[in-house]
C-alpha cells in the first residue's frame, strides 16, 4: 500500500512510519515540524519506499499531490499536549479543525481510506469509567480552553464520520489515550519522560495536582500495531471508532514511584498546584481509563507492554540521549 501520514515527524507518527516501511509499505510523510522533529524521521532518509514533505497541511495543493498518489491516510498532524493548547488556543482550534477538512477534502477526490486520530481528551471529565465510544461526552465550558483541543477533536471526529455517511468515504477514527515510548519528547507536558529525565538528573519530580489522578499508559508500539490493524479493515471498521489504550491504571504518585525505584535515582517529589503548572482555573482529568472491548472484538488487539517494561523502554533511550548530550 501506498500511505501518506500526516504529523508523521511526530512521536506516534515516526514510528508508525518505521513499521509501515518494515512491512514493505510505500510511506509519505508531511509534517510542518511545529511539534515533530527532523531527529525523529532522519533514519528513514534513504529509505527508497520513503518519502518526506515539509509543509503545513492546509497547504491544499501539495496535500492533493501526495493524497492522488496514496492509497491510504492516516491522519495524525494535530496541535498536541495540554500545555501547548492552553497557550495557543487559536492555533490549536485551526490547525486540527481546518486540517481535518483539507485532509478529508483530498482523501474524497482520491477515494482514500483514512483514518483518523482523535484523542481520549473528548471524554472530558467523563460520565462513567473505564470510557466506551459510546458514551456521552462532558466538557468543561468554552471560558477554559483546554476544552478547545477535545471540541476541536470531536468536530474532527463529526467530519469524518459524515465523509463516511454522506459520500462512503471509507474513514475509521481512533481515541489514542496516554501513549508513550522511546523518542517522546518532554517539552510539551508529557509526564512519563518528564519523569524520567528529572530521576536521571536528580532533579525533582514535578508532580501536578496532588499526583491522585490516574492515567493508562499505552506503549507507543502496541498503539501503532493497533492502527495498521485497523488500516488493514476497512471494510469492517470504516464508520466506526475505537479507544486505543491500555487498561493498565496508575496514579501519577504510583508513577513517580516507579521511575524513582527503576532508575536508582535520589529524586524527590516537588507538587506543583495546577494553576502553576498550566493557568488559573485549570481542570485536570481525575480518572482516564479506556475501554478498549470494541478494538478487541475488532481485530483481537491487546496490548503487549505492560507499564514497567514501558518505563524500561523510555529509561533506557532517555539514558542514551543523556550520553549523547541530548
Ligand atoms: N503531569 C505531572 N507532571 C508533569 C506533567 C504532567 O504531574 O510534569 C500530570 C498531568 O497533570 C496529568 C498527568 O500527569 O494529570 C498526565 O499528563 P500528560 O500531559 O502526560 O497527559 P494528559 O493525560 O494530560 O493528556
């Protein structure tokens, strides 16, 4: 198959491209690099079933270019991390809103499967635990923006779905919750390499809140090996949506714990009220579990990493980057 991946310079992006290739699939990258990185893709360079663009996605020509020569997309440029959509909420709302449309405009004229990146974040605060796609969906008010990311997502999600409805465009949506693996970076609030470069530095954790939220973390490989599953079904899974996550539910505390005991470190924990760490007002999400039952019946996924080899995993690529001056 040929495929385009939008955001493909990014966390989850780069190593689905690395997969994709390993399988033999042709793959084209655009990314404008805003949060994606040159680092994370430079291994693929001269790969001959390769390809790379850098151009912001609403640049509707080459997005046509690349979608009349794909197959598939999976789209997964999108304004990421808390912290940077409470700072831009502006460009947060554009870049996935308008984005979407482009991408989901090129993929109707070219007839190409797509699927789509959403994100655990339209739960919101959540009516029940663990989270089905079924469920309702409660946000916070318009007055706080974080809960622009989750409506921008959402109406990303009502697009695709009525590509799918009105014009049979064959477009999956995917909810990746808290994903995480070698290669993520720290910089835009993600706790579990946070965590690990301040245990490797003895510096103090920061710990948001009172660390008594809890979160799944999904190592980055089972999620991409969800997603080429799905890929693969369209005929099964086109109109659908499905949780990808682990099941696996931690506190923040627990977390800090165990990347303290599993990198030997002397670190101590340092809490940070949330209107420090992000703005006044700030609502933290207390609980976020997947129910993941859907993709399992779908395609029999069930993750593989359990969160201590995750932990290992990010300990050990943040200890090379660390000798590497990184
Ligand atoms: N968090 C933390 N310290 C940090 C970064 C995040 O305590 O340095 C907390 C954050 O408030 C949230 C959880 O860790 O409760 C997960 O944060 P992350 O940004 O990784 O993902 P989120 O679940 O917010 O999408």
């Amino acid at each position: 198959m040929h495929i385009l991946i939008t955001g493909g310079a990014g966390f989850i992006g780069s190593h689905l491209v690395r997969a994709l290739l390993e399988r033999g699939d042709q793959v084209a990258v655009l990314d404008n690099l805003s949060t994606g990185s040159i680092e994370n893709i430079r291994a693929f360079a001269h790969h001959p079933l390769y390809s790379f663009a850098i151009d912001d996605l609403r640049n509707e020509l080459v997005l046509d270019r690349l979608a009349s020569q794909a197959d598939a997309i999976v789209h997964l440029a999108a304004a990421v991390g808390v912290q940077l959509v409470v700072e831009r909420p502006t460009e947060t709302i554009e870049t996935n809103v308008i984005g979407t449309h482009t991408v989901l405009a090129a993929a109707r004229r070219y007839r190409c499967r797509t699927l789509l990146a959403s994100t655990s974040e339209v739960y919101g605060k959540g009516v029940k635990a663990p989270f089905a796609e079924d469920d309702d969906l409660l946000l916070g008010p318009s007055s706080r923006s974080r809960w622009s990311y989750a409506a921008s997502k959402l109406l990303d999600e009502f697009l695709g779905l009525a590509a799918y409805r009105e014009y049979d465009l064959p477009v999956t949506v995917v909810r990746l919750f808290n994903t995480v693996g070698p290669g993520q970076t720290g910089r835009y609030g993600m706790v579990v390499p946070r965590f690990v470069r301040a245990a490797l530095r003895s510096e103090p954790i920061p710990v948001y809140g009172d660390g008594e939220q809890s979160r799944c973390f999904c190592h980055v490989r089972d999620t991409v090996r969800a997603v080429i599953d799905l890929l693969d079904r369209p005929e099964q899974t086109a109109g659908e949506i499905y949780n990808i996550g682990s099941s696996q539910e931690v506190t923040i505390n627990q977390l800090a714990q165990s990347v303290i005991a599993r990198t030997d470190s002397q670190s101590v924990l340092q809490y940070i009220p949330y209107s420090e760490a992000y703005a006044p007002g700030f609502e933290d999400m207390r609980r976020r579990v997947p129910d993941t039952t859907k993709l399992r019946t779908a395609i029999g996924w069930m993750p593989r990493y359990n969160l201590q080899q995750i932990l290992d995993d990010v300990i050990d690529y943040e200890r090379q980057q660390l000798a590497t001056g990184a």
